[in-house]
C-alpha cells in the first residue's frame, strides 16, 4: 500500500493477501488444520521455506492478513499475531535473552498482569523498575545496569504517564539495548513507536485494535528477521490466533481510525467535566494542560488527540476535599449506580467501561505497591466510548449524586 494516510490503510490494509486469484471484497476464514500439496515438493516448501500454507500452527492465510494489516498500520517489516495481548508479551520478554548480566529495565507502573509476568519470568538482578516519565531516574537505570531491554508502555496503566519514548530509545541503543514498547491504550492511530526508536511494538488485540468486547488476541510488529525468529519460536510454543479471532480482529481494525477519533474526543470532553466535580479528588488525562507528561504527549501523539482512557480519584461522600477511609463503600457505591457506564475489566471498547485498579486489574499487586506507585485507594479508571459525550456525561452525574447521597 502506497497511501499514507492511516484513515486509509486502516479500510484496506491486509486485503491484498489471498490464496487464490479471486479478490473477495472482504477477507475469508479459513479454518483448515492441514492443507494438501499434490507435489512433494511443493510441500517441502510449505514446510521448511515459508513457501505456503502446512499446517495451522505454522500459519494461515487469515492470520496472515491480520499480520499484514498491522505490520503497515505500524509501519513495521513484519507482523506477528498471538492468541492474547499476554501471550505476545511473553514472546518478546523470551526472545530478548534477558540474563543477569544483561537485564530488563521495565516500567514501574505497568500493567498489573504485566507486572506478575515480569516478575515470574524474571527476578533479582534480571529486573529493574523505573518511573519511564522520570528521564533522570531512567538514564541513570540505563547506565547503571547495561541492560538488553528497556519495556514501557505508550501510556501507563492505569495513571497515563508518557514516556519520552524518543529520548529513551536513543539511551538504550546506546547501551545496545532493545526497547520493546506496550501500545495498546495509545493504538497505531496516535503513535508508531517504531519511527520514534523502539525495537518491538506490542497491542493486546482484544481492546481498541477489535474494539467491540468480543474477541481476543495479542500482537508483535518488529523487523523482518526478528519476526521470523518468533514465528519458530510461536511454533513451538503454539500461543497461535486462530482464524476466526484473526477475522473479527481485522474487522475491527477497519473501524479502528473512526471508533478512535471519536473516543479521544470524547474522553477530553469528559475529562474537562470531571475537573469541576466536587466530587472528584484529581482528574488524570494527558489532554488536561495540568498533566505532568501533556507536553510530550502534544509532540508525539496525533495532533489533537490523548487517547480514549480518563482515570480519576473519588472523594468520599460528603467529604469532598479528602477520602474517607470507607474506601470500597463509596466507590462500590458510584459503579453501582452506573447506568449506561458498564463496569468490566477491559477497555478500548465501543461502549464506556469503568474499572476499579485495586479491586481488578492491580489487586495482586497489594495495597503497599499500589499505594508506591501512586494508585490510590479512590482510583478508577474509565474507558470512554462511542456513545454520545452529553450521555456518558450525564451517567456519570447521576451516579456521583447516588455516591454523595448516603
């Protein structure tokens, strides 16, 4: 594809990958195991030089339009798809070859599953972690331990911190380190982290790249032979998408620019309603003038957009200038009342979600840790939609009038 406009390739990027001479306006699912070769030779091919479709761990042609239609919204060589946004991550995390000499340096606030995994994998003086926003604290990390890789995430989760990605990457390749970089809340349509230094770009397919709550799946958009070696390392390992997964993906993905304009406008629209809240305690968007990284965010993210995710802090009912100790009444008491917000565990979805950090997605990490790294007790996370701002706005009202009204 030639056309560099995003709106553009996100409608027709991967559709020129077909097994046959027919070009079908839409993609096809092929949920074929095995495919035949009448030749021997021609099998042989398939098999041991990527010459062709064999066998479904090894790749199929769904999967492959999906990895097509990323690689050119990331502008990446190549693409790897994986059956979770989880399963992706572990891939890189194995393939970098991270050793005690050669260490991990990872975002102090990253997702708490990622945070788990991390400190499964990897322990003592295999990993490091570093506030990203903290340029001082991550040059000094850098130098200190020489490390094989640098992880972070285009925007923390759940407290939307930016990185200097730019400025991170030129350290690390210094050091001769990799930077692999979590994407998922920012998507292609804001930032292509492999222009801007990294090494390995990482989506949880399952949030804004599907985008309608129904599917899961994970990515890797890197370079050529980086690639090919996770794809024999997938082999064996057989995190594969399947091709029905791979089909509802890509079929997200051609909504992706439209579904993702709108929810950056609408989460700036929410975001400013939230600031006059009495109600609220602190309001976290990289689009407010008052957050501490909105000046990175406004280089290096698409002009005029900061992403679909506001996170805020809840004071307690009739004590709006400081949270009570109650904490879980209150803020039970709010996500109960929600009538058009669901509450779930995801987000990037069509429809708003709200998630509460330490009862979901950080409650493993425990309250010490989340307290160090900022995620207070009052703390949720909203995933803005498609809906109507005015709607989500005046869902969100309603139910603080419930929260405050004991």
């Amino acid at each position: 594809m030639t056309d560099n406009n995003f709106f553009t390739q996100t409608v027709h990027a991967g559709s020129d990958v077909q097994p046959s001479d027919g070009t079908p306006i839409a993609p096809s699912i092929y949920p074929a195991v095995t495919y035949i070769y009448d030749n021997m030779d021609d099998l042989s091919a398939a098999l041991h030089e990527n010459a062709g479709y064999s066998y479904a761990r090894y790749g199929s042609p769904t999967v492959s339009a999906l990895e097509a239609a990323l690689a050119a919204l990331e502008g990446a060589e190549d693409a790897v798809a994986y059956s979770t946004g989880m399963a992706a991550l572990h891939a890189a995390f194995v393939q970098a070859n991270i050793t005690p000499d050669r260490p991990i340096i990872a975002a102090q606030d990253t997702y708490g599953a990622t945070y788990s995994l991390l400190k499964k994998m990897f322990d003592g003086e295999m990993l490091h972690f570093v506030d990203m926003s903290d340029l001082d604290a991550v040059k000094s990390a850098i130098d200190q331990s020489s490390p094989r890789v640098v992880f972070l995430e285009t925007m923390s989760n759940p407290l939307l911190k930016i990185a200097d990605l730019p400025q991170i990457a030129e350290w690390a390749h210094a050091a001769n380190a990799m930077v692999i970089v979590d994407a998922t809340f920012a998507t292609p349509y804001l930032i292509q982290p492999l222009k801007l230094g990294a090494d390995v770009v990482i989506h949880s397919a399952t949030k804004y790249l599907g985008g309608h709550g129904d599917v899961m799946g994970g990515v890797i958009a890197t370079s050529a032979d980086r690639a090919r070696d996770l794809r024999m390392q997938q082999r064996l390992y057989g995190a594969n998408l399947g091709p029905f997964e791979a089909w509802i993906v890509l079929r997200g993905l051609r909504t992706l620019a439209l579904r993702m304009r709108e929810q950056c406008a609408n989460a700036m629209k929410v975001a400013q309603w939230l600031i006059d809240q009495p109600a609220i305690a602190k309001v976290i968007y990289p689009g407010l003038p008052d957050h501490p990284n909105h000046e990175v965010a406004k280089r290096l993210f698409r002009a005029g957009n900061f992403g679909g995710v506001v996170s805020f802090e809840l004071c307690g009912a009739g004590e709006p200038e400081v949270p009570p100790k109650d904490e879980d009444y209150f803020i039970f008491r709010f996500m109960e009342a929600l009538k058009l917000i669901r509450t779930g565990t995801s987000l990037g979805d069509v429809y708003s979600l709200l998630l509460y950090p330490a009862q979901s997605s950080h409650y493993a990490l425990g309250a010490d840790e989340r307290h160090r790294r900022g995620i207070g007790d009052g703390l949720v996370r909203l995933s803005v939609g498609i809906e109507d701002a005015d709607d989500i706005i005046a869902d969100l009202k309603q139910a603080l009038n419930v929260m405050n009204d004991k």
